[in-house]
C-alpha cells in the first residue's frame, strides 16, 4: 500500500502543492490533475492505487467524473470538496465513491479515509471469510464471531451486516443498504433501517450507546470500521 500511486484531481495549486509532499511524505507516487478531463484521462491510462477528487472542477463536474469512471474502473476514490450539502455526498457516494472529505479538511484524517478505500479495494480482491478487529464474518457458513463466541443474527441482519463486510471502511449511505437488503421499493425507509442498525449495535459492540464498529455518517448512512 505504501507504494500506491494517488491521483489528485483539483483545479486548486494551493491544494496540491500541500498535497503532494504530504502523500510523498507517506511514501505514495503522486499525478496530478487540473480538471476533469485530464483527470478522467490519467485514470483511464494511468491506473492509479486511488483518486483524490474535487467535484468543484472548471470543466466537468466531479460527479459526472466519478459516473463516467465507473462505467470502465473500480478505482477507489476519496471525494475532497468544499461542497458540504448532504445531497451532495450521497449522491457521490451512490455514484461510486468510496468516501468524501469536506474542505477544509485535516490531513491526518484525509490520509486515514485514504488508506481505508485502498484496504477495501485489497479485501473486495481477496477470498476468505471477512474479518474487521474480532469480528468476522464466514459468509459461505453464514457464521458471525465477536472474538471466540458466535453471534446469531436474523436473516435480514445477517443481508446488513454483509453489504457493510463488502464494503468495509467505506460510507455506505441509507438508500444504498435499504435497496441492497430490503430492495428498491424501500430505499427511503431509512427509519425501518435504523431500527436494524440498532438490534446489530445490540449483538456487536460492546457498548451499543456508545458504538465503534458501526458508526453512522449524520445524514448520509453508516460505516463498518
């Protein structure tokens, strides 16, 4: 992971003179990009580990660059915008990002949600059951453990806590696990979505007030850590 090549789109110098010695500095190679177009190209031909990507570019907005990207790539990409409406990040997150940072951000935290979407793209890459601290999941044997002791869940916990496995570490918003788990008619259900987020907080964390395993993103969905 520490050789992964970023590419940052943004049409801001100030952003990446900041970011490319910090990227060098975690041992990442570095391409940059001043708009959209290159962006795409660079992606396309390039293939970097990951994408920083701005939505705000001068030439194609940078949701559109994320749809036209995963129509050909699964690259992960980290959405850093100053752009901080709700709707915003879900739709970048329901057209493909992997996670969205508002600006001004801090590096350290930009740097870790970086590193999350690259461990992602390794784990979706690899077999064998799934497994985040002491927990796992044996989706063949349909077998859950918090450390040594086996958890049982109920057919429809066992279809969340699966599309959050799949996406370990990455934001995945309300209409997304509702059409996953419960279909399309259900996508804005998301008061029928806490409810089971709440019985899997029950069985899961060791304080369920207090949740660090499944951690909700205000407004957006919830991440499994």
């Amino acid at each position: 992971m520490s050789r992964a090549t970023i590419l940052v789109v943004d049409d801001e110098p100030a952003i990446h003179r900041f970011l490319k010695p910090s990227l060098t500095a975690e041992g990442y190679a570095v391409l940059q990009a001043a708009d959209g177009a290159e962006g795409l190209r660079l992606a396309t031909t390039s293939a970097p580990d990951a994408l920083v990507l701005d939505l705000g570019l001068p030439d194609i907005d940078g949701l559109v660059v994320i749809e036209r990207l995963r129509l050909v790539s699964d690259v992960p990409i980290v959405v850093l915008s100053a752009r901080d409406r709700e709707s915003e990040k879900i739709r970048a997150l329901d057209l493909g990002a992997d996670d969205y940072v508002e600006k001004p951000f801090g590096i350290g935290e930009l740097m870790a949600r970086l590193r999350a979407a690259l461990r992602h793209r390794q784990k979706a890459a690899s077999a064998g059951p799934f497994q985040a601290g002491d927990l796992s999941l044996d989706l063949e044997a349909r077998v859950v453990r918090k450390g040594e002791a086996e958890v049982r869940l109920t057919r429809r916990e066992l279809a969340l806590l699966t599309v959050l496995f799949q996406n370990l570490g990455k934001v995945v918003t309300h209409r997304t696990l509702l059409r996953e788990v419960w279909g399309k008619a259900n996508e804005h259900d998301t008061q029928y979505l806490r409810v089971y987020i709440g019985h899997l907080r029950q069985k899961l964390e060791d304080d369920p007030s207090a949740p660090r395993r499944v951690l909700t993103e205000p407004g957006v969905g919830y991440r499994l850590v």
